[in-house]
C-alpha cells in the first residue's frame, strides 16, 4: 500500500453495491426492468459482474440517462402544449449531432463565442426560458417563453435570419477549402445552368450558396460523375414542423424538400448534383448535410481514417459554432425589439 491507498476500493463493497443498485433500479418500474434486462441478464452470481465492473457501471448510467430521458420525453408529450411541443422539437433536435458546437475549442478564433452567445447557446440546449410569457410589442403575438418566435416570425425580426444563414455558409465553405475543394460562393444560377422554360423571372436573383466546380483533385468526388455540386444551406426551426416533437429532423427533411423542388422548378439541374445542407436551429444536421461532411472529411483524409475522423469533428464544431454565434443574433435582436424591458430574462 503507497500512496494510492486512499483510492482503493474494495471490491466485494462495490460489487454488493453495484448489485443493490441494480435491484433497486430493476424494481423501480417495469420500463426500467426491461431496459435493465437488456443490458444485464439477471444472475445468481453477483460475483460476475466483477470482471468488469467498469463497463457495467459505464452501461447503469447510459440506462439511467436513457430512462431518465424517456421520461422527460413522456411528461413533456402528456403535457401536450405549444410549449411542450417547442421544447420537445429542441429537445430532440439537440440530441442529433446538436452538441458539437460544445467539443469546439477556442484556441480558435472561429470556434470562440462570447459570454452572451456561450450563455444564449446553453439557455437553449437546456431549454431555459429566454423570456416572461408575453407578447410581442411590435405584431402583438403571444410569444412563448423559449423564443421560438424569434426563429418563426421573420417579420419582426428584419432580416437577422438571412445574418445566420450567411454565417452557416462561410463556415461550411471554409470546410470545403480546408479540404481542398474548390467552391464558388453566392454565384448566380443562371451563370451556371439554364433556367426551366415553365419559370418565371425571379423578383430577385437566386444565388447558389455554395458552388462546388472542382473536378479530379480539386473536386469532391469525381467518381461519381457529379464534378458540379449545388450546395443549398439552409437552417430552419424544428418547432416550425408538426411532428417536430415526434420525429427527429422532421423539420431538416420537410425543408430538404422543399427547396429540391424549388431549384428544380426553376433550373436544368441534375437531382444528384444538388445537396440541400439543412441546420435545425438546435444544431441537428440533416441526413444530407451529415452525408456531405463526411465526404469532404473522406477527401480530406486520402484514405487514412484518422484524420478524416479528425476533420469531421474539427468542421462540425465550426459549422455549429457559427451557428450558435447566428442564433444569438437573431435573439439579441428579439430581445431588445419584440419583447417589453420587464419580461426580459438576464443572463
Ligand atoms: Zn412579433
């Protein structure tokens, strides 16, 4: 016995205490027993779970978390209440990817936020109220306490999305840069394709926001045939959706297609050739957005694993940081336009 006395423990003590815990959570309620069964087959030999105490203390607190987590999800659905159904829609979305904005380290300084956007990201994640129930000074809504108005109503919020949006995109194409694809920012559509002969002229020039035209090395994936990419970036509100509260990125999906039907409406491009990268305001990704980072990070990485892994981490973390840094600009505005000095919440 040296030094690490004090950090010993004795092993019958934790296997009896592992063992009590896990009755007692097994005895807790028949979800947690069957979530517990498929974890752990009941035993007669407590002595067992000894040979690896870590992993089945590792897979008590991932039973614990889920159970808790499901609970939390089944009191906020009974509630069944706009509210409930924002916060279960964050929630949700949260739980896709939404975190990554969190592993970013801001030795950066694209990774760094400042107290207020630090403070803004978390009151969000945890879904704190941003506000006293209230309603909107300037369009006389009722507006709930976590600020979805701020994300919903673009009326009120001159223009500020279009601020997020432009944030999302700079970081998304420094991604491309960094791995040495070569893209074109805001160019005009119809510099690159034909516009459909059903289309109307536009009251405004629609711009593609991320055009990637490499092909061979500076391209993102020349076997495919696809030199050309068409990177629609988007970011939209999972609360906007009706099954936001039920179903994971319902709202990343329903805007996915939304604007492939848009594109398509107006220009000849190839349904392989367009990505719709789509943010949920939470930081979820949809499933082509995800799709497409990990091919820039394949690229990136030629081959070795590691860095690919690396990279994706590394362009995760600064698309979500750059889009808490938005958020936080639309909320700031918010703050300060659409809701009365009182019902204010400082943080
Ligand atoms: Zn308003």
């Amino acid at each position: 016995m040296g030094n690490n006395e004090a950090l010993e423990i004795d092993h019958t003590d934790l296997v009896i205490g592992l063992q009590d815990a896990i009755d007692r959570l097994r005895a807790s309620s028949p979800q947690m027993a069957k979530a517990m069964d498929a974890f752990l087959p009941i035993t007669d030999t407590p002595v067992e779970y000894e040979k690896s105490k870590r992993e089945v203390q590792a897979r008590l607190t991932e039973i614990i978390h889920d159970e808790k987590y499901t609970n939390f999800v089944a009191e906020l659905t009974a509630e069944d209440s706009p509210e409930s159904r924002e916060r279960l829609a964050a929630l949700l979305s949260a739980g896709k990817s939404g975190g990554a904005w969190l592993e970013a380290s801001p030795a950066l300084p694209y990774y760094r936020l400042s107290d207020e956007e630090l403070a803004l990201a978390l009151a969000m994640r945890l879904g704190v109220p941003l506000i006293k129930p209230c309603a909107c000074t300037q369009c006389g809504q009722q507006m709930d306490i976590y600020g979805r108005h701020a994300f919903v109503n673009h009326t009120c919020m001159n223009g500020k999305a279009t601020n997020r949006h432009k944030k999302v995109n700079v970081a998304l194409a420094h991604t491309f840069r960094d791995a040495g694809i070569t893209v074109a920012v805001e160019t005009l559509y119809e510099s690159h394709y034909e516009r459909m002969p059903e289309s109307s002229q536009p009251t405004v020039d629609h711009r593609i926001d991320i055009h990637a035209e490499g092909s061979g090395d500076g391209g993102l994936d020349p076997v495919s045939g696809a030199p050309q990419l068409v990177i629609d970036t988007s970011v939209t509100h999972a609360g906007t959706h009706p099954l936001a509260h039920k179903i994971p990125l319902a709202a990343a999906k329903a805007r996915v297609a939304e604007k492939l039907k848009f594109i398509m409406k107006h220009y000849k491009v190839s349904k392989d050739a367009i990505i719709i990268f789509v943010l949920e305001t939470h930081g979820a990704l949809g499933d082509e957005a995800m799709k497409l980072l990990h091919r820039i990070a394949e690229k990136k990485g030629g081959g070795k694993n590691e860095v690919s892994a690396q990279f994706l981490r590394f362009s995760l973390a600064r698309i979500g940081v750059a889009l808490q840094r938005g958020n936080a600009v639309i909320l700031r505005h918010w703050r300060s336009a659409c809701v009365p000095t009182g019902n204010r919440i400082v943080m």
